[in-house]
C-alpha cells in the first residue's frame, strides 16, 4: 500500500492490517518514509484512535525492529514497568525482593526526562556502578547473578525511539494506542515472561484520572496478552511524592533502608504489592510471609549488595551516598496539619536542582534533590521542618519558590491520598 493511503486509511477511521503495519515500521526504520508523512499519520491516529488488534500488531512491529532479548534460559523472569512518578524508586527495591524470592530480574531501564528519575540515573550515584553493560555481559550476569539493570540500547525497539521523537515535536504524545504501543515494544522486546505494570495517577503522572489510567493498563494487559505474556497491572496514586526523598542518590539509600526495613511505609507497601502481583503471575510463592521473610534476614538485602558489586558497583557505599553540601530547610509556620505536597512541583524541584534533565542528555547531579519530614495528612507545629532541599546553589531560588507554593497546610484533616487504587 503506498503510505499516502496507509494515512488516508486512518484519517477516515479505517483499521490497518498487521502486514501494513510491519510494512510501515519496516520503511520508517530504514529512513524510507519521510517523517512529514508519519507526523501526519500520528496525528491522524490521535483523532481516530486505533482497535485492539492493530494496537497489538503495532506494538509487535515496532518489538521486533530491533533487537528482541532471550531470557527464555533463565528462570522465572519478571519485569516491571512504571508510568513514571516522583520519588519513584520501587525498581531499586523489587529487584533484589523479587531475585530473594526465586525471580530473575534482568531488565533495560531507561533514563529519567523531566521531573520523574530514571532508574539507571538512580543507580549511578553509586560509586563505580556500570549501568552501560555490552549484550553479552548482560545475559552473563543474568545467568550468574539473576539481577541485572542496564540502560536501554539504541538496538531495543528502535522504532520506538525514532517515533516517541517525532510524537514530542508534533504534539502527537497524547494518544492512548501510541502511549501503549510505545511502553509494551520495549517491555516485549526486553523478552521477560512476566510484566508488572505500575500505573501511576495523579498530580505527578502521565494519567492525571483512574479513567485515563485504567484505559492505558486494559490497552497494554491486551497488548501483553495477545504476545503470549503474563501481564498484570495496578493503578497506584501519585498524588504526593512517593517516600519522603526524591533526587538520585537520597532515593538509593531510601531504597536501601526500605530494604533494611527502614523504608517509609508507603514505599514498602507499594513494593510488597507489586512484588506478590510479579511472584504470583510467575507462579512462585508470594505470601506476605515470604515477602517480609525477605526483607527482615536480610537475604533482600544481600541480593541488592550482589546485584551492584556485580555491576562494578562499591556496595560499601549504599548507605552513605554523597549528597550536595548546601542544605536549606523549609518549616511550618503554624500548627497545621499536611493538606497536599504537589508532586509535579517537588519534582521539578529537583530538576532546577539540576537532579532531572530538561533534554535528553543532559547531565544529572545524583547529589541534590529534597527529603520530606511529613507526608499529607500529618500533624506539624510552627517551626517544625517540612522538608530539607540538597543543592549546589545553582537553582535554589526557583526551587525554593516551587516547594513554597507545593506544600499546602490547613487546619482541616486531610485523609492520605490512596496508594493502590485497583488491581487489573
Ligand atoms: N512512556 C513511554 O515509554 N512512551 C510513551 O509514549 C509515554 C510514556
């Protein structure tokens, strides 16, 4: 089909069929199609929408133009996916909860963009920790370690790095099938057979209603499905950071105290759900009993100290990361009680800070970032700290504006935001 009726096809409501879609991904990747054409079919898949099937036959076009990883040698392998939030560190706890529990968390993680942190961002303010691994290397530490991250090679689902590109500069992001097919090629293509799928809703994520939420997580669980995987999804708030530290190198030593049985309730109750969804999709035990046994021996714990090491990582490390010397403390300045903490703000906080990037490749400071002494709901009197920001000057006063105008107290109770707002 010439690509101007592929789009002409679509601009009148029609519905490809999957040898057209393999057809287009093919042209596109190949430099063959020009992008002024493919921005004018994006747009017109954002008015028209697209079924089921040619969402899932998109999503395996665009899997399939590159690399597709093997794990099918290793035993129970679980992969988790986040829509992105503030203060979003799960990964850095369920992997090594996952691997204590029999599971095989070998993963390709992206960067952080914006306000929300990347996983791989998180991991590198680790002292020496290697998050660039080569293919082989990869699958050796799979085999050997059962926890692996690196970043995401350009050769995982390249379709989608060319496409996601042209969405940003045409206004064409805010489709549910591209969104979905975007997301569900890079987690086909990472090759786990099990996928936990964290959908964030709230203030400080992509989905701002359950409405939005719960369609983004039926698209992807079909997707999933319809390639053959164990897919499980839940809806989980964003409506207030998540923990109380966000900024790259203060949420790995969070996540290290949660694995230590530190952590902020919030944080290990998020954790211990994802972590039963993942274990029982894959068939492994996922009592509570199992989960909390993990953590309190500290087996969890080891696994997190084996995992960096094995990355070139000083373990020793973990508990004392650096963190930017300039401290600036905001307080209460009444007895009150926590109305909201807007996550969006916080978090573009951090990134003034100089902990997010406004670009992609942009460098990130792991040192700075903000850690919270109260969370929505609790009590503080005037002069109690509400929360410190980590800086190195540069950006404080834009920052310092953002989290006066991000924490709201009042007199009035305000009950804590829901955590986990439903299980697909
Ligand atoms: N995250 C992705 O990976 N893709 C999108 O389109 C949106 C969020």
């Amino acid at each position: 089909m010439r690509f101007v009726d592929f789009i002409e096809q679509k601009k009148q409501g029609g519905t490809h069929n999957r040898g057209d879609l393999e057809g287009f991904v093919a042209s596109y990747i190949t430099g063959e199609l020009p992008d002024y054409q493919v921005a004018a079919w994006l747009m017109a898949v954002c008015f028209q929408g697209m079924g089921a099937s040619e969402t899932a036959d998109l999503t395996r076009a665009m899997a399939h133009s590159g690399d597709v990883l093997d794990l099918s040698r290793l035993p129970y392998t679980i992969d988790k996916h986040s829509t992105g939030g503030v203060g979003d560190k799960t990964s850095l706890v369920l992997a090594p909860l996952l691997a204590a529990c029999g599971a095989t968390v070998a993963k390709m993680s992206g960067r952080g963009l914006g306000d929300t942190g990347g996983t791989v961002d998180k991991l590198e303010s680790i002292p020496d920790f290697q998050a660039e691994l080569s293919e082989k290397a990869f699958y050796a530490q799979a085999e050997r370690v059962g926890r692996v991250v690196t970043g995401q090679t350009k050769d995982l689902a390249p379709a989608d790095g060319l496409l996601y590109a042209l969405r940003d500069a045409t206004a064409t992001v805010g489709s549910l099938p591209l969104i979905a097919a975007s997301i569900m090629s890079k987690k086909l293509a990472g090759g786990a057979q099990t996928i936990v799928l964290d959908v964030k809703v709230g203030g400080g994520a992509f989905m701002r209603t359950p409405d939005e939420a719960r369609a983004l997580a039926g698209t992807m669980l079909d997707i999933g499905a319809r390639a053959g995987k164990e897919v499980r999804a839940i809806l989980s708030g964003m409506f207030e950071p998540l923990g109380w530290a966000v900024g790259n190198a203060l949420e790995v030593t969070e996540a290290v105290r949660c694995l230590q049985g530190r952590g902020p309730d919030d944080l290990l109750s998020l954790c211990l759900t994802l972590a039963g969804t993942g274990l029982r999709a894959a068939e492994l035990s996922a009592s509570r009993e199992t989960l909390e046994g993990a953590l309190a021996s500290s087996h969890a714990y080891e696994k997190l100290e084996a995992w960096i090491a094995a990355q070139g990582g000083d373990a020793r490390a973990l508990g004392r990361l650096e963190t930017a010397p300039g401290h600036h403390l905001l307080r209460a300045e009444r007895e009150s009680l926590v109305a909201s903490l807007d996550a969006l703000a916080l978090g573009q906080a951090v990134m003034v800070l100089g902990g997010g990037r406004a670009q992609k490749g942009d460098a990130v400071d792991p040192g700075v970032g903000l850690v919270l002494y109260a969370k929505v709901g609790d009590p503080v009197r005037a002069g109690d700290p509400l929360l410190t920001l980590y800086h190195r000057g540069k950006g404080l006063e834009d920052a310092h504006r953002l989290v006066g105008g991000a924490v709201v107290t009042s007199k009035a109770r305000t009950e804590p935001p829901p955590l986990v707002l439903e299980r697909l």
